[in-house]
C-alpha cells in the first residue's frame, strides 16, 4: 500500500438507483397513487378538495411537525403528544373562563400553555428515561392514562374542588349545569379563526394587499406563517449545538453519554419541546375549528399525526419537514376523498372511510414492524 | 517526586459478584511516557481502565478499593466526564464511533465549535450555531498529527475498521487539555502497515508530551514503543520492568505463568485430498459492507484445516458470513453433492455446518443469558438436541441436566474462567466469550466448522488453546475446518493449506512452509496480473 494512506476498501456496494428511490419514497408514492385513483374515481371538484386541503394543511402541520424533535433524538415517534394537546386545552379552557377574545385571546392561551406543556413534558420525558427503547408504547399508554386525569379534572374536580360561579354566563355556557364538570362540547366562537385571519385583520388597509381568499379558497394564512416559522425554527435549530446533541443520541445513547453528553437532560428537553410544540398545535387546530370536543378532541392527534408523517415517508428514525408536508397533503387527501370514493364504488361512504382507517393505521403498524427488524438487523 | 507523576494507581481492587478481579493494583506513569499494560484476558486491564475512566458499570457493581491520583490529586472517579475534564482520553476496544455522524462530527462529539447568534444570546451557550469550517480544519490537524489523510466529512458508518481506529484517536489528541491517553487494544483490528503508522504516531504524541496507557496482546508492539511495562496476572502486578530489561519470551512467560512450546502437529490416518472434496463453492458473491466477496471459488477437501487469509476489507471474512448465510450472497455452495441453500442460516446449520462469528458480541452471543443456554441453544433449535423427550418437537421443553452437563464439561475442556454455567455471559472477558462461541459450535457436531477470527482479542495462552482445540478437533472426530484469520502466524501454525483472498477473489492457495514472500506477494495482489493496487 502506497505512502500514507490506509489500505482501501475494494469498491463500496451501487445500488440500483430506482430501488434506492423505492425504498425511500415508497410509502409516499404508494399513497400518492391511490389518492389519484380516488379522485378520479370520486369524481370530486378539485376546487373543493384544493380549499380543503389548504385548510387542512393550516389546522395539522403544526402538530405533525412537533415529532420531528424527538424523532432525530431516537425517541421514536412521541404519541405522548396527547398529552401537549390536552394542555393546550386547559389553557384554552382557562381563556374561555377568562373570556378573553380574538388575537390576544390565542396569544394568551398560548402562553398559558407553555407552563403546563412544560411540566407535562417534562413528566413524559422523565418517565422515557426509564423506558428506553420502549418510549412509543409507553407514550401511547401514557397518553390514555392522561386521559383518565383530564376527564377527573373537567368531568370531577371543576365545580367542586375548583370553585366556580355559576352565575355567571359564561359558566352557564360551559358548565354543566348541576355545576360540576364541563359540556361535552365548548364553542370557541371568541377565538375562531383568529390566527388564520390574523393578517387579513391586522393589515388589511385598503382590502387588497392581505387577504386570507385566494381565488375561490380561503387560505388560513396565520397558521401557514406559524408553520413555517417552526420549520424555519427546526431547520436552526439542527444546525446549533442543542440539534447536534439531539442527532448524537439519536444514534448511540451509550456513546453519546461516554462523550459528555448528557444523555438523559437531552432526551428531556426534546420530549418538552415536542410537548410544547404539540399544544401549541392544538390551539392552531381548534381555533380554525370554532369549537373543543372537551373530552375527545385531543384522543386522536397522536395517532393522526403519526400516521401523517409516516404516510409522508418518515420512519421511525428519520423524519423531516418535507416528509410532514407530504405526509399531511397525502393523509388528509385520503380523508376527504375517500368517503366519497367508497360512495361512488360501493354505494356506502362507509366502506371508504373504512378503507382509509385501515390503510392509514396498516402504515404505522408497517413503519414500527420495519423499525423492529432494521434493528434486529444491526 | 510524586508531582511528576501524571497518574497513579494505589492498591485498586475490585470484585464482581463476589469473583475478585483486581487486587492491590499499583502503577504509575509520568508525562511523555508509553506505560505498556500487558495481561491474558479475564486478566483484569478492561476492568482497570474502566475504572479509571469512570464507566458506569463500576459504580453500578459496588465501586472499587483503592486510590487514583491524578497529577498530584486524589480523584474519585464517578463519571466518563469527570474523566474527561481531568484529561483522561480513552481509545476503547469496541469503537466508540456513530455510525451516522461524519469524522469530523466524531471528532468534535459535545466539542463543536460553535458560534453565538442572537437566538443563543437569549436561551444560551446550547442554541450556538455549530461552526462546521472549523470543526473540519480542526479534525484535518488531528488526523495529519497522526500522520495520515482520512477524509474528514465522510460518514463513519461504511468506512473499514482501520479508519475507525484511527478517527477514535484523533478524536482524543484532539482534546486540547488531554494529558493521558489510554489506548485499548488500539492494534487489534488494525493490519501491520496500520499498526506501525498507529505507533509512529503514539511515540510522536509521547514527544509531545502526552502520557500512554498502552493495553496490547502483541508483545513485538510493546516492545517497539512502551518506555515501562507493567503485565497483569489473574487481577494482580505481576511484574514491571522498563523496556530495557524486557523481552518477548520473557513478558510472554511471566504473563501465562507457563512457558509456550511449539509442537509439530499429529499425523492422520489419511491425508485430505482434492479426491474427496465435502464442499464446493462456485462464484460466491458476498454483500458485506467493507468485506465483499466478488466471485469465490473454492474447493474444500474432506478433514482438512483449511486457512482463509488475506488483508482487511478484501472479503475473507465474507465468505463465511456468505455460505452461512449471515450476508446477502449468490453463487452455489455444494456440500456432499448437495447444493446448499444460500441465504439461509437454518439450512446452512442443518446441513451440519458450523460457525463461530468474528463478531461475537452482535452475532455470536445471547449477551444477556447464560453461559450453559449460549452452548446449548443453536443445537435445540437446529437439531432438537438438549430437550426433553415429547410429542411435538415445538412443543418440547429444554432438558436442564444434559444442558447443564454439556456446559461444565466443556467449561472445562476449554477452560473458561467464570463464576459457573449460570453466568451472564455479557460479564466474561472477550477471550471467554469466545470460548463459548466455540462450545456452542462444537455442541451441533459438525462435519464442517467455519471459524471466523478465533483468537481476535485474546491473550497469548488462550490463543493456543482455542489452536490446540481445533487441531484436536480436527484430528479425534475428523472434523473439517475452514478458519479465517488475519494473524498469517496462527493460520501457517495449524492449517494444511492457506487460501489468500485479494479483492473479493481467492489470488491463490498456499502451503504453510511457503515462504513469508510468497504470502506478502499474494495478500498485495501482486499475482494478479493487470491488477495494479488501487489507492482510494
């Protein structure tokens, strides 16, 4: 061997490069197929599902986006995340009871919500520190075990062991009314739409320069901007030396901990971050909603969001912005159209809507099995 | 003067579960000086180093007796931090490397460079953006200091384990404040060019000013660079000279506690020959990251030792992953005229083959059970043995007594040193792991035993008991082996022909007697013809 370089490696393995991009993309592709398929065999205005679509992007980015963090810190995918949203309920919850409207009203909730994500996050994380490498299905568990907390505050506690005025309107509006515990349902009608309008509000000098319609759509352009903030805030934050710490214990615990790092303290604050982030996409989801399923509404945004950026191409140790774009644009296609798709074929949306359910929750049971074998591979 | 001493080690002992390991351990080293610490395995040196790193399995097992001073201060060592911050850098055995991180990356693992931004000047020193272009000039120094030139933004992941080494030690003379390195094992995977370019550079960092803890099993490396020598027996100092008053012979004698004689090998009834071949291997295809295998033939005579060698990352150890079908491969394996189903470990077991993995804490061993199950469990999977008598074969439950049985015997005949069969096996010294690697093969009585890098990180006398085993082995039952290695020693020890893989491809088979030029002729690839040697 020649002077001082090491002896080579005779030529490194070429893959095919079409089976490369299948690898990669190959759930993406799959569902980008069959919502082609759907459309066409809906026959759906495209009109229509474009305005929803733009709606539904606003409402689910945000939320998708909060477990892109722990993803890159090897926690897997955070179904914890239910527990961010409940949080970002309460704090909606207190701003109901506080009556407070519009902007600020969103502001203040959001704000509010930061505290207990925080310490929420916090628990979470504590408790995946003693779970490590089981953190999805204790996330999952964790997030029903919250459930049964929240429903003991807002169904048990409120009115009794927290005092309330039943006197007042808004209470009457939201409490039951034997005064103990919340209705089933709040309307949110002080803080509809106040993100996804904020511009047209704010800066709408002349009716020209911002709206929130496009043509014949209706673009929650508030919401668009608090995405991409956090896109543009993720992006950052990868590059500094928090995001590298992140990325190190993504790959190895026990290396990252023999270099310094401490692996624990890490794994904590992404699991905070995510719970935050997570509440916050909460509030973006309900307020462009106008109305809090008290007591249902946060169930099923772990389960949807990992499905979203599972369908986007992630997996359980890679995930990125684009994969929660895609993912959201694929995801909610199939929720729009495939209802009707099942109509058009079989005379039954049900039929539809359970083929999606099936396809969708089909992904993340493929996306944790692969995720089982890559690692009994290494 | 104790002020000159960079490190000293005063009465260390220690125990696991009631097994002493270290007992009133002293040493010490001064700036600049390679202090080489030799000892079989199971010797106790991992377990001093990690000791004096801090690692968490000594705190979590009940801590240790004795002192560590530290330039001049006692030190309690709790943590790989505190460690660290003392100036304590640690070349480990197993690479402590991620796979997805570039070499720069490792390099500079928690100590990038950062610089401020108004978003760090409001949540602080973690949101400091990582200065890339300085990490990479950084790690280029490090890497040239020891005086070779590895690309620096490449990913660890696919690159051979000779890089690895070398990245692991940059990433340490990279530490601005390190005052003692400790090299683990640092040559044991490394090729003899590497190693001596990987000593050059340690006496360059001993004149520097750096102090070495050198913890090797080649005695001839010890000797080319440590100023002192302390050897290790059975958890105690046995002795310590400097360089000066040592010799192979001697270390090596002192370190086994018995002297190591050559022996000419016993003759068989029957010579093998290419008459009766057990298996054929026709165009086998390997796909082994940094091992690959392009098209092997071979012919493997019945109750031969035949040797596989060959340097690192040319697919000698991918033929045996290959035919057991550990890795990806094509081709056609033949055994007795029967063509053997590639990619299939279970057939390849069942057609009464072995194999003892070179990697054996991720394919040889169940880390986590015991000694007895480890040697016992391919052969109640594979061939129903060690259970109990029943209707079904799936449903039939292990038999305790003979399992048991098997293990002491062969806790015996190998000597395995440990607390008795019910040991986890993560707790044995590399060397011992390896022995029940091979009682797990010897347990499935193969006519065929692949043994891939047998005596890769043991000590010298367990080196030649695992040797006299498969010789013996060979002899009594007749057994074919086919043993890949890259010590040439060991393989023109025992083998009766040696293959030399260059390139994916066998360049030839040679007898042991052939003559070391030979060898080195074919390892370069100098046989090849038209096939220049390639610089990356």
């Amino acid at each position: 061997m020649v002077g001082n370089r090491l002896e080579t490696v005779p030529s490194q393995r070429k893959q095919g490069k079409l089976s490369g991009i299948f690898a990669q993309f190959g759930v993406p592709i799959f569902f980008t197929v069959l919502c082609v398929a759907s459309i066409i065999v809906s026959d759906l205005d495209i009109n229509y599902l474009i305005g929803e679509l733009l709606s539904r992007l606003g409402r689910n980015l945000f939320i998708v986006l909060s477990l892109l963090i722990p993803v890159t810190a090897g926690i897997g995918l955070n179904f914890g995340i239910v527990v961010g949203a409940m949080s970002g309920q309460i704090a909606l919850i207190i701003i109901t009871f506080l009556q407070l409207k519009g902007l600020l009203g969103f502001v203040t909730a959001m704000a509010v919500s930061v505290p207990i994500s925080v310490l929420f996050g916090y628990i979470v994380g504590s408790i995946f520190n003693k779970a490590k490498g089981r953190e999805m299905i204790t996330g999952m568990i964790m997030g029903f075990f919250a459930n049964g907390v929240y429903q003991l505050l807002f169904l048990m506690l409120i009115g009794t062991l927290i005092p309330v005025n039943m006197n007042s309107p808004v209470a009457q509006q939201i409490m039951l009314s034997n005064g103990v515990g919340l209705r089933n349902t709040i309307d949110l009608s002080n803080i509809y739409y106040s993100l996804d309008n904020v511009f047209a509000k704010l800066f709408n000098w002349n009716g020209i320069i911002w709206t929130d319609s496009l043509g014949p759509w209706r673009v929650p352009l508030g919401a668009f901007f608090m995405s991409l903030l956090l896109c543009i805030l993720i992006t950052f934050l990868m590059k500094t030396k928090l995001g590298q710490n992140f990325r190190a214990i993504g790959q190895d615990m026990a290396i990252a901990e023999v270099s310094g790092i401490k692996v624990d303290k890490v794994r904590i604050t992404a699991v905070i971050y995510s719970t935050v982030l997570a509440a916050w996409g909460q509030l973006i989801f309900l307020q462009n909603l106008g109305s809090l399923n008290t007591f249902n509404a946060h169930e099923q945004v772990g389960m949807f969001s990992v499905a979203a950026l599972l369908v986007g191409g992630a997996s359980v140790k890679r995930a990125n912005i684009w994969n929660a774009i895609a993912g959201v644009l694929l995801f909610h296609t199939l929720f729009v159209v495939s209802p009707l798709a099942g109509q058009k074929l079989f005379g039954e949306p049900q039929i539809g809507e359970w083929f999606r359910q099936l396809i969708s929750y089909s992904v993340i049971a493929v996306a944790l099995a692969m995720h089982a074998i890559q690692n009994r591979k290494r | 003067m104790p002020e000159e001493l960079v490190l000293q080690l005063q009465g260390i002992g220690k125990s696991f579960f009631g097994t002493t390991v270290l007992r009133n351990v002293n040493l010490s080293v001064k700036p600049g000086e390679i202090h080489a610490l030799v000892g079989e395995n199971g010797a106790g040196k991992s377990t001093l180093m990690n000791i004096l790193f801090g690692m968490p399995v000594i705190k979590d097992t009940g801590g240790f007796e004795g002192q560590v001073v530290f330039d001049g201060n006692a030190v309690k060592m709790e943590s790989p931090r505190q460690a660290m911050e003392l100036g304590i850098g640690m070349v480990h055995q197993e690479f402590m490397l991620l796979p997805g991180f570039t070499a720069t990356e490792n390099i500079k693992l928690n100590r990038e460079i950062t610089t401020k931004n108004p978003v760090s000047a409001i949540f602080g020193k973690d949101f400091e953006k990582l200065d890339i272009k300085h990490m990479r000039e950084d790690s280029r120094a490090a890497i040239s200091k020891l005086g070779l030139s590895i690309e620096d933004w490449v990913t660890v992941a696919g690159l051979p384990v000779g890089y690895k080494q070398f990245i692991e030690i940059a990433r340490e003379i990279d530490k601005k404040n390190v005052k003692l390195l400790v090299l683990d094992e640092p040559t044991a995977v490394l090729t003899e060019t590497e190693a001596d370019k990987l000593l050059d550079a340690m006496k360059k960092l001993a004149a520097s000013g750096i102090a070495m803890l050198f913890i090797t099993h080649r005695l001839d490396e010890v000797l080319a660079v440590a100023d002192n020598i302390t050897i290790l027996r059975d958890g105690e100092v046995v002795a310590s000279m400097p360089r000066a008053d040592a010799k192979v012979e001697r270390i090596a004698e002192i370190m086994v506690g018995r002297s190591i004689e050559r022996t000419a090998l016993p003759k068989r009834v029957k010579e093998p020959t290419d008459d009766d071949v057990i298996v054929t291997i026709n165009d086998l295809r390997v796909n082994m990251i940094g091992e690959n295998v392009k098209g092997v033939d071979l012919r493997i005579r019945r109750g031969e030792i035949l040797g596989i060698g060959g340097l690192a990352g040319h697919g000698k150890v991918g033929i045996a992953n290959g035919v057991m079908g550990l890795f990806g491969s094509s081709g056609t394996v033949t055994k007795d005229g029967r063509t053997i189903k590639l990619n299939n470990p279970y057939e390849a077991l069942s057609s009464k083959m072995a194999f003892v993995s070179e990697d054996r804490r991720g394919t040889g061993l169940l880390l986590e059970d015991t000694i007895e199950l480890n040697m016992a469990m391919t052969a109640m999977q594979v061939q129903n043995r060690y259970l109990r008598p029943g209707l079904f074969n799936p449903l039939r439950l292990a038999d305790p007594k003979a399992i048991r049985e098997y293990a002491l015997k062969m806790i015996e005949d190998l000597d395995i040193r440990c607390t008795g069969p019910t040991q986890q096996v993560r707790r044995l010294s590399g060397g011992n792991q390896q022995k029940v690697c091979l009682a797990r093969a010897f347990a499935l009585e193969p006519e065929l035993m692949w043994v891939s890098e047998p005596t890769r990180g043991i000590d010298v006398g367990a080196k030649e008991l695992v040797l006299d085993e498969l010789v013996n082995l060979n002899r009594s039952l007749g057994m074919t082996i086919v043993m890949t290695s890259s010590e040439l020693a060991e393989l023109r020890k025992i083998c009766d022909r040696i293959a030399i893989v260059y390139e994916g491809r066998v360049a030839g088979v040679l007898s042991p007697e052939a003559s070391d030029v030979e060898f080195g002729m074919m390892m370069a690839g100098e046989t090849l013809k038209g096939k220049g040697v390639k610089v990356q």
